[in-house]
C-alpha cells in the first residue's frame, strides 16, 4: 500500500496550531520553516506534531476539512495533541 498523503499539524512559536495536507511533506515543512506559507511566515519556527497518512488525495482532504471544523478540532485536542 502506497501512502502517499500527509495531514499534518504543525505547532507554531506563539502556540498556535496550523493543519494541513501535502503529497510532499519534506518539502511543505521545509516551505514553512523558510517562511513561504502565509499563515505561518510570522510563526516561526514551527514544529511538526501529528501526521497521518491515506492513500487517497479525497480522504486526506476531508480529515484535514474535519480537524479544522468545531468538532475536528475537539477531536484534534484530545486525541492527536
């Protein structure tokens, strides 16, 4: 089985947690931490905290959708962080 889809949460420097997905995930950490991803230039520098993996590009969408809807994030706090 090929996994080849990241959902990541990253911790920031100010605490605050950013979520997100990525085919490539040494790259998409590499483009936070040079300051490239707008959400996260002003965070610096931000720590890699979860990841999970799925074969499908839907599936790791919608769990990436769900941790960033009220009870995803509930569910991210007690589970994952």
């Amino acid at each position: 089985m090929n996994l080849i889809y990241s959902v990541y949460i990253l911790k920031c420097s100010n605490g605050q947690f950013y979520t997100g997905y990525s085919r490539n995930l040494p790259s998409r950490l590499l483009a936070h931490n040079n300051g490239e991803i707008h959400f996260t230039k002003d965070k610096l520098p931000v720590s890699l905290i979860h990841v999970s993996y799925f074969q499908k590009k839907q599936l790791a969408y919608d769990f990436e959708r769900y941790l960033k809807s009220g009870s995803g994030r509930a569910f991210m706090k007690r589970h994952l962080i």
